[in-house]
C-alpha cells in the first residue's frame, strides 16, 4: 500500500512538471509587444561577430514583416541570400529598457525556429564543443542579436549592428 500511495504521489508532482508554459499575457498584450518588437527591429543590420557561421559567410542582415510574420534575409559574402520566413511569431518587449526581441518557429524546413531582438542584459554565448573550443560570443545590453536552431541541434548566433 505504501508503495503504490508514493508511486500515486510520484506520478501526480511529475505531471505537473509536464504541463505546458501558459504565457499570462492577454491576446492583445501579446498582439501589442509583437507590433512594438517588430516596429523596432524592422531595419537594416550588419554582422560584426557571428558563431557557428560556416565560418562568417554572413555580412547583412534585413529583417522586415507585418503582423504576425516576420522575414530575415541574410547576405552571404559569396552574394547569395540565406532567408528565414517566420509565421506566428510572438514578441516580447521590455518597455523599460526599450528592448524588443521576437521569435518564430518554422517547422517545415531544416530550421527549427529563429529570434532576433535588443538585448536587455549581458550574456556570454559559448558554442565551444568537445575537442573544438571557440571564443565565446559576448553579447553586451542594447545589443542585437539573431540566433537561429536547426533541427539536428546546431545553433548559429550572430551579433548585429543596425546601420
């Protein structure tokens, strides 16, 4: 009996770690911090540090949208465009610090989901692996940052300057 009643116990507080993150704002919350991310983040950008870049191929960023939906392009060094199209994306802005960041899944294709935003706090992103060790990428408050995520893991962080 005591077994079976720790076993009920056991089940019940693991499932409660399995319920899925409700984010508290209303739908126009949500609605109105996507318009204000997306209204600051829409411009032009340039690449001044990259990590996992194929060895920074990437020069310009534009990030341009409308709505729910938000478009990245990147110029590759060789003239080729790279393009992320994000659909039902969510934002969040932090009107204290007047930073924006917005993040997009896009499931149908080899990349999981993107984001890019205004950093508001310092950060250190280490990508380094195993046998291959790499300098971290400082990201400093005020910073923009794109990131993306492929589906077999790999994640890919650029640091932008707006021109």
């Amino acid at each position: 009996m005591k077994i079976k009643m720790t076993a009920l116990v056991l089940v019940g507080a693991l499932s409660a770690c399995a319920t899925p993150y409700k984010d508290p704002r209303t739908a126009a919350q949500l609605s109105e911090d996507v318009a204000a991310s997306l209204n600051q983040l829409v411009g032009e950008y340039e690449v001044v540090d990259a990590r996992n870049d194929n060895f920074a191929q990437s020069a310009a960023v534009s990030v341009d949208g409308e709505g729910r939906s938000v478009n990245v392009m990147m110029a590759l060094r060789n003239g080729s465009i790279f393009v992320l199209n994000g659909n039902d994306c969510s934002g969040a802005f932090n009107r204290k610090d007047n930073a924006g960041s917005l993040s997009c899944y896009q499931p149908t294709s080899d990349i999981i989901y993107f984001s890019i935003g205004k950093s508001n706090y310092a950060r250190k992103i280490d990508t380094s692996v195993l046998l291959m060790a790499s300098k971290p990428l400082l990201v400093e408050k005020g910073d923009y940052l794109l990131e993306y995520m492929e589906r077999r893991g790999r994640g890919h962080y650029y640091l932008l300057k707006r021109k």
